[in-house]
C-alpha cells in the first residue's frame, strides 16, 4: 500500500516538477535527475563488494564512474531542492534498493527487524513527499 503510494507520487511528481534543460536539451525535472543519481549509486555500491577492496578492474571502475555520475545528477537536482529534502529520499531509496540488490546479487537477505526498519525509510520518504512544503512540487 505505501509503495503503491509512493509509486504514485514520484510518476506524479516527475510529469510536473520544475523543468531543467542540462542534457542534450531535453526537459527534466528534479524528480528524474535524483531517479537517475539514485539508480547510479545503487549500481556503484553494488559493485564496491564486488571490487574486492579495488582488487578488481571492472568492478572498481564501475564504482569510480557510477560514484561521479550519482554526484552529478545530484548537484543537479540541488539547484532546484533543498538539500535536506533531497539528501533524505536520496539516501531512503538508496538505502532499500541496495538491500533488494544485494539479496538478488550476494544472497544477503535481512532479517525482520531490518525489514521493518526499512519500511519506516520508506514510510518517512514518503511523508516527506506528500506533507512538507519545502519540497518541489
């Protein structure tokens, strides 16, 4: 239910945020460039395990590179939300998705009370994005 919610909200939010034109030209709201700085420091975390402490050619170079993609797009959405906003459903996302990344790639599965605690990530990303006025709607 509060992901259907939350789901709901971001499609919601990404057809009418502030328009930024910073990539070939193309219209994007904030909501897309913290989408696209989320997904990349999903994938850069990720592949820190698999780096092996940067043992690893390919895996550190990924971490390197998606590292300094995640803080682009992000420097980015920062011009148009408060950086408190933004660092909190950056890092509550981020948080539940490398979890979920890390059950499907390292077999890392949490116990309940992780479960739980992550539940009320994403209960607090999302009353962040219905209730407070400081962020862009």
């Amino acid at each position: 239910m509060v992901s259907k919610l939350c789901f709901n909200y971001v499609v919601r939010a990404i057809g009418r945020g502030r328009q930024n034109k910073n990539i070939k030209g193309k219209k994007m709201t904030a909501y897309m460039y913290l989408t696209l700085a989320i997904a990349f420091e999903v994938v850069a975390t990720s592949a820190l395990k698999a780096s092996d402490g940067f043992t690893k050619l390919l895996p550190s170079l990924i971490v390197v590179v998606g590292y300094a993609a995640t803080f682009y797009f992000f420097s980015i959405v920062l011009k148009t939300m408060p950086v408190g906003v933004a660092y909190a459903i950056w890092c509550g996302l981020g948080i539940v998705l490398v979890t979920v990344t890390s059950m499907i790639l390292y077999h890392q599965v949490p116990d309940l009370p992780a479960i739980i605690g992550m539940g009320l990530i994403l209960a607090g990303v999302c009353i962040i994005n219905y209730f407070s006025k400081t962020i862009v709607h």
